[in-house]
C-alpha cells in the first residue's frame, strides 16, 4: 500500500493511539496533521516526529466540539499542507468514566456527545465538500466494542460510538458516488492512553475476557485504519470493522 502524496487529519493526535496512526500514515507517505485542544504542545511533538521522518506535518488547535474551530482547523490544514484526503475521527471522551446512568451528571454526558459524535459530525462536514470536488476521499471514524456490546457505568460513552456507526452508514451512502468512503474501525481493549487509566485489577479481567488473552498493540490497529484509507480499499465502505482479539465472542 502507498498513501504517498496524501494529506490525512487526524483528530485526537496529540498522543496515544492518535500519536500511532500518525506515523504508520507518515510511514506510508502521507503528509500529517494532528489535533489538539488541551494538549496542542504535544499534537506538536507527534507532528516533529513525523517531520523527522521526512514528511510534512503540523499540531492544529482544534476543540472538535467547536464547529467554528474545526472549520478554521480545516482551512489552516488545507493552507499548510493541502486540501485533506483522509480523515481520522479518534478524538474521545468519557471512555474512563464509571458512573451509572442514575448518578451521571448530564454536564458530563453532554460533553461526550459534543466530542465524540457532534465532533465527527462537524469534521465530516468541513472536509466533505472539498473531498466531493476532487472525486476521492477516506473517512475512518473510531468506534468502540461498547457501541454494539453497551459498557457498564459507560453509557455515554456507549451510546455516542453506537452513534458513529448510524453515522458512518450514512456518510458512506452520501460519498459513495463521489468515490469517498466512509468506515468504521469497532475497537477493543489496546495497550497505551486510556487503557491504562483503568485500574489493574480491571484491565485484568478484561483482558481474561478476551479471546487471544492479550490486549492489541496499537500498530495492529493503525494498519486497519492505513488499509481503509488507501485506494486497495475502494470497493469498502459503510462497514463497522472489529478490531478486537475476539473481545465480542463468547469465551471462557
């Protein structure tokens, strides 16, 4: 696969798994831009380690819940590097919260809709039309096993990645005639960011849970998310993939 040439956002980049799918796109030629919004200093040391590769790549600020922010996001990207090719929605929040639906504050349950599918929602938007104009375009949103299983003490969370599987089928039916595809990549349980703001004892049964008995390396899921987004990829679109080690099967 090459991706030489292309210009992806990736949102949520400032580290984690944002920071991998980062540089397995450079990797593949691609040129980068990674956002941040309480943690822009480090969207720019991501972005330095991508430039040190020998691609282009820039931090933007951007609050994804912000659609003035995303909007001057996206003209600041397609005026430094070009016009967006590959979009990835990773940006996430709530995904550590355990609170029960009856004590959830609906402060915090409005911020994760406003992040997790109203931020999808706005970035899909603002790169669209300049992806319809050209003819051709990738849109890889982030789900989560929680959004086709539920999660305890997660449901806001829950609901927002069931959201951004309504939200890719449509996406997908929208583009599908302007060679733009839209997916979903359903994740499990990964080793690095917020996996490991659970406690031990925890990750420990979740991991038991699992069929392969191990957590994934975050590689294992960017090169998901690089074979959506090439051109090897062009007869797929509307699908929510499950990247998982066999977390959603019945095991024992």
């Amino acid at each position: 696969m090459s991706l030489e040439g292309k210009v992806a956002l990736i949102t949520g980049g400032s580290g984690g798994l944002g920071r991998v799918h980062g540089l397995v796109l450079a990797r593949l030629g691609c040129d980068v831009a990674l956002t941040g919004n309480r943690n822009l200093e480090k969207a720019e040391a991501v972005a330095q380690e991508i430039r040190d590769m020998g691609r282009r790549a820039i931090g933007v600020k951007m609050d994804v819940a912000d659609e003035v922010e995303v909007s001057q996001g996206v003209e600041k990207v397609t005026r430094e590097l070009g016009p967006i090719d590959i979009l990835v929605n990773n940006a996430a929040f709530g995904i550590v919260r355990a609170t029960k639906i009856v004590d959830m504050k609906k402060a915090d349950w409005d911020r994760d809709v406003a992040v997790n599918l109203t931020g999808a929602f706005n970035t899909i938007k603002a790169v669209m039309p300049s992806m319809m104009e050209r003819n051709w375009g990738r849109i890889i949103n982030v789900s989560s096993v929680t959004g086709i299983m539920g999660g305890y003490g997660q449901c806001s969370y829950a609901a927002t990645k069931a959201g951004l599987i309504g939200l890719t089928k449509t996406v997908a039916l929208e583009g599908a005639r302007n060679n733009i595809t839209c997916n979903a990549v359903v994740l499990g349980v990964f080793n690095g960011g917020s996996f490991y703001e659970v406690a031990e004892p925890f990750r420990e049964r979740i991991i038991k849970r699992i069929a392969m008995r191990r957590a994934g390396e975050p590689e294992e899921l960017s090169n998901v998310i690089a074979f959506l987004a090439s051109e090897e990829s062009s007869y797929l679109t509307g699908e929510a993939i499950v990247v998982s080690g066999g977390l959603d099967l019945f095991t024992f």
